[in-house]
C-alpha cells in the first residue's frame, strides 16, 4: 500500500470520528434545544443510554456468543447502586457512577463464575433466572428499593460542585459518557482480544487447544460488559430522576437483546443502529395510535426476515473498522489490529 | 536440549467397562516424524485427547519435553508447546483467514484485556500480527488472508488448520488425520509439506486412519489395536508385523 492511501485512509477515520462527534455533541442537542421540546430531549438522553447497554451486551453476546437473557438485571444493578448510596450515604455523582458500574461488573463475575461452563441455550436460561432474581428482589425488597413505588433521586448530577440541572446539561453529560464508553467498547471489539473473544463463540474447544484460557476470557467480557451496562444504570437513575423496578424485568432483556440481534450480533456499530431504532421508531410511530406497536413489532420481524446478519453485519463492521482504523491491513507486513 | 519431546508411560483411559487406551507407552525423539495407525476404534482419538489434555488419563503419566503434563488443561497443554488440529476440520468459519491464524499467535503470546483497551502499539500485539503474516506466507495462505475462512475450499482449510496450530509456535505438531477427504494429489501436497515442516526441525505425530500417506513419509511408526500398542518401528517392519496384519486384515483368532 502506498503512503498516499495510508495517509487518506487515516484522514477518512478521522473525518468519521469528528462527524460523528459533532452529530453527537452538537447537530442533536443543537436542533433538540432549538425544537424546546423537553420530552425529545429526554428521548435522545435514553436513546444514547440504550446505544451503551446495546453496545455492551453486544461484546458478550454477538461478539463472544453466550446469549444473556438476563442482561436489564446488571442495569438495574447498576441503577439502584447508584440510587441507593446517592439516596442512603450521599455519595456524589462521581462516586455513584463508578461504583455503580463496579457493583454490575462484580454481580457479572458472580454469575459468570459457575455458569461458564454452560453453552448456548443452558447459558440463556440461567441469565434467564438470574435476571428474574433481581428484578423480583428489587420489587419485593421493600425496605430497601421501595419496592415497586421506585426511587426517587432527588440531588441532581453534581461534578466537582458544578450541578447540572437543566436537560441540555445533561444530555452532555450522558453523551460524553457514552462516547467513552463506546469507545473502549469499540477497543475490545476489534482487537486481539475481540479476535480471542470471537474464536470462543466460533468454537472454544478449538480455541482452547489453541492455549486461549476459555474460561478467563469469557470472565473477563462478562465482567467487562456488565461494568458499562451498570455504568449505564448509574447514569439512567441520575438522569431521570427515577426508577423503579419495571424498568428492569425480563421484557427488558429481551428489548436489549432485539437490539443487539437487529443491528447485527457480533457488530459494534449494529448494536448501537438496533438501540437507536428500537427506541426512536416507537416515538417515531406515536402518530399512528394503537397500532404504534404493531408497527414496531412488524419493523422488527421484516428486519430479521430480510436482513438476518444485521442492519451493519459484524463482517462489514470489522472491515471497516479495518479499513478505516488500521490502515496499514492491507500492507505486507501491516498488523491485523492496531 | 531434551532428550525426548513426548514421552508416554502406561498411558491408560478408561470410559465405564470398557478400555480405550490401554498402557500405552511411546517415546518421541527430537526432531522425529512419527505415524500413529490403527484401524477403527483402535483408540487413537482417545490416545491423541489424553496427549493434548482434552481427557484426563485414568492411569499413567504423559511427559512433554521431560515436563510431567498429566492432567494439564488444553489450554496449558498448548501454551506448553504442543499444536494439534481436528480430525474433523475445525475452523473459525465467520472469521477470516488471517483471525482464524491469528487465534494461535493469541493462545502462545497471551490475550489481555489491558492490551486491547490501550490505544497504542503494542509489542505483543505486533509480534502476533508478524507472526500471522509469517506463517500464513509459509502455507501460502497470504493471498487470501482478508477472505472469510467458509469461503476457502475443503483442501485450503486443511492448511489453514495447519497454519493456526502452526501459529502456536509450537515445539511438537500433533496432526489429527490430516489426509482425510483429500484425493491422491491433494494427499500427496500434504506429505510433501509435512516433510518440510519436519526438516526444519519440527516434531511431528501423525495420527491417521490410512496407511498410505503414514508409510510414506513417516520414519517410524506405532500401531494402536484395541488400545493396546501391537508395533513400534519402521514403516517397512511394522508392515510385515503379523499382528499388525492380524489388526487389519483379521486373523483367524482375534486374541487382543
């Protein structure tokens, strides 16, 4: 490859990253905040929450294939986490954020530890009950989660003593998280442990008598996921004020998972399309009344029907991750991931 | 440098009543290319899984490179140093060439969460994208490294098997029928390239299902009959052996 290709190819990724920074910085919340409609704002706040639980939940089960059922569990881990140390200790938002995504990434681990061994439909299924597990203890729980009145989070986000009240604040601040969380998401997924994690889905007897440590690996991305989707719930208790339980049952899981098999299992950027369109088309459809799910449901089944790897399909995704972030690959003695 | 790659003694696996390896015990030499034959169910898979930690033995001790290795995982097996391909093809297939063979620089140089989240160069990472490169260019696989590993035709996955237990780095190649489903030129290909890879200094154990390819090229050659060891030496004595023709051909009494 010659150095004018190289030097173009990494001019366009570039160009990409700062377009879709912008898109997301400055185009949206611009014409939202232009629109004045607050509930749009509120919908694009739990459209970037949803494109990180996508994004998420898409490393463990597009990119390193264990299905998770139970996946709304670490959300609302998360979520509560936060609530209740802000709520019960006072523990500021910089604080809560982290620790909430630590508590999901540490209820991960445990799950993870005795069920890895378990493939496919096994492994779904014991998501499956550990997902129910939460969601039953948050609502029953009373005492402590209120049950199913929920919680109210009265302090608004607060950094280094800066609050952010008003709903274009803290958009920003979602979308500066989701950023960065998308982007060490991004890291995982096209790297050579995002190959490892893929060579395990494909086949992991294989993998291991290649000296790929299946069970580690498979810790590793349980935990790794479930600590964005709590980060995720820490951010979705601060930034709506509320939570309850119903947020957080087995029909969640099975959104998040539409998501991720809609955009594309294995696929990074498909993940985040099937979190923007499953969340946006409903609002979209609002003018249609009765029929708005419907509508939904009918968009999803066409979409599995007519595009079953996926709107962004995890090998057209990794190409361009390719093409455009590594541009030396096609080089002799280029390196498959940078 | 030691004095044997793989070293068995009374190797024994047992599945219930019956018996599939029976005190089985070999001896690998550096640099040894050696064919292991046996007609079906004679417990050469189960020989092969005990080898490379997929089952652990009922009795008896594996030493590699005079390290014990007895109940090791795959995984340490492999980062031991001992490549294996399937018996039946086992590749990644929605991952391309160039992943598929990546996969084994992986298992050897070490995966890391850490890695992957820093944004910059690394060494690791370099050196397993170098030693892809090398090894896919070694099997003639550089051409079509970009292309998905479904798209590749029956005889250049076998390659691509070889290439990724290659990749392992790898100080004993463990081949698990590597001819099967090739025709006559396609096998012959095979010999020749094993041969090579042999003559570069690598050990290699062939275990196949036909004597064929084993008889050419092989320097020495261990017979399994129902779990048992009945031959263990070169290719012209092993088959004039009367019971490896007992084992093959049937004799007039089965006493094994």
């Amino acid at each position: 490859m010659t150095d004018n290709k190289l030097v173009s190819h990494s001019v366009r990724a570039n160009l990409l990253v700062l377009g879709l920074l912008a898109l997301v910085l400055g185009v949206v919340p611009g014409v939202l905040s232009f629109l004045g409609k607050s509930y749009y704002m509120q919908v694009a706040n739990s459209a970037l929450i949803y494109c990180v639980v996508a994004a998420s939940m898409n490393l463990i089960t597009g990119t390193a294939g264990l299905m998770c059922l139970g996946h709304a569990a670490f959300f609302g881990i998360g979520a509560y986490t936060a609530a209740l140390l802000n709520t019960h200790f006072g523990l500021p938002f910089l604080l809560t954020l982290p620790l909430g995504g630590v508590a999901a990434g540490l209820a991960g681990v445990l799950v993870a530890l005795p069920t890895m061994r378990l493939i496919s439909i096994y492994f779904a299924v014991a998501t499956l009950g550990v997902g129910e597990i939460v969601h039953v203890t948050l609502l029953n729980w009373v005492s402590l989660t209120r049950g199913p009145m929920g919680m109210q989070i009265y302090e608004p986000i607060t950094i280094f003593g800066h609050q952010f009240t008003g709903l274009l604040s803290i958009y920003y601040v979602i979308a500066v998280l989701a950023c960065v969380s998308i982007y060490l998401l991004w890291r995982m997924n096209h790297s050579y442990f995002g190959n490892a994690l893929r060579s395990v889905r494909e086949d992991d007897q294989c993998a291991e008598a290649m000296g790929i440590s299946v069970v580690k690996l498979k810790i590793q991305a349980f935990a790794a996921s479930t600590f964005f989707t709590g980060l995720a719930g820490a951010v979705l208790a601060h930034s709506a004020g509320y939570i309850s339980p119903d947020s957080f049952q087995f029909s969640e899981s099975i959104l998040i998972l539409t998501m991720v098999v809609v955009g594309g299992l294995g696929s990074l950027p498909g993940s985040i399309l099937g979190a923007l369109l499953l969340i946006l088309l409903p609002e979209v459809a609002r003018g249609l009344g009765d029929m708005r799910n419907v509508a939904v449901g009918v968009v999803m089944f066409l979409s599995i029907l007519l595009l079953p790897k996926g709107i962004f399909g995890e090998v057209s995704a990794i190409e361009v991750a390719r093409k455009l972030f590594n541009s030396a690959w096609d080089g002799r003695n280029a390196v498959g991931w940078k | 440098m030691p004095e044997t790659i793989l070293e068995t003694k009374g190797l024994t696996r047992r599945f219930g009543g019956l018996t599939a390896v029976d005190a089985v015990d070999m001896v690998m030499r550096p640099g040894e290319l050696v064919g292991l034959i046996g007609p079906n169910g004679a417990g050469k898979s189960t020989f092969f899984n005990c080898l490379t930690g997929f089952y652990p033995p009922s009795e008896g001790e594996v030493r590699f490179l005079d390290k014990p290795i007895t109940g090791l995982k795959p995984f340490q097996v492999a980062k031991m140093g001992i490549g294996r391909t399937f018996q039946n093809l086992r590749i990644m297939p929605n991952m391309t060439v160039f992943d598929n063979v990546s996969i084994g620089a992986i298992g050897s140089l070490g995966h890391s969460l850490r890695r992957a989240l820093w944004p910059f160069n690394c060494l690791t990472d370099n050196e397993i994208s170098q030693r892809t490169w090398d090894i896919l260019a070694r099997v003639g696989l550089d051409s079509l490294s970009s292309e998905l590993a479904a798209n590749l035709s029956y005889g250049k996955r076998k390659y691509l098997e070889i290439a990724r237990a290659l990749a392992t780095d790898p100080k004993l190649l463990i081949l698990d029928e590597p001819a099967a489903g090739l025709n006559e030129q396609e096998t012959e290909q095979l010999a020749d390239f094993i041969q090579k890879l042999n003559r570069e200094g690598l050990p290699i154990l062939l275990v196949e299902h036909d004597m064929g390819l084993v008889m050419g090229i092989c320097q020495r050659v261990m017979v399994l009959a129902l779990g048992k060891k009945i031959a263990d030496d070169t290719p012209e004595a092993v088959q004039q052996h009367p019971l490896v023709l007992e084992a093959y051909l049937g004799g007039e009494e089965c006493q094994y």
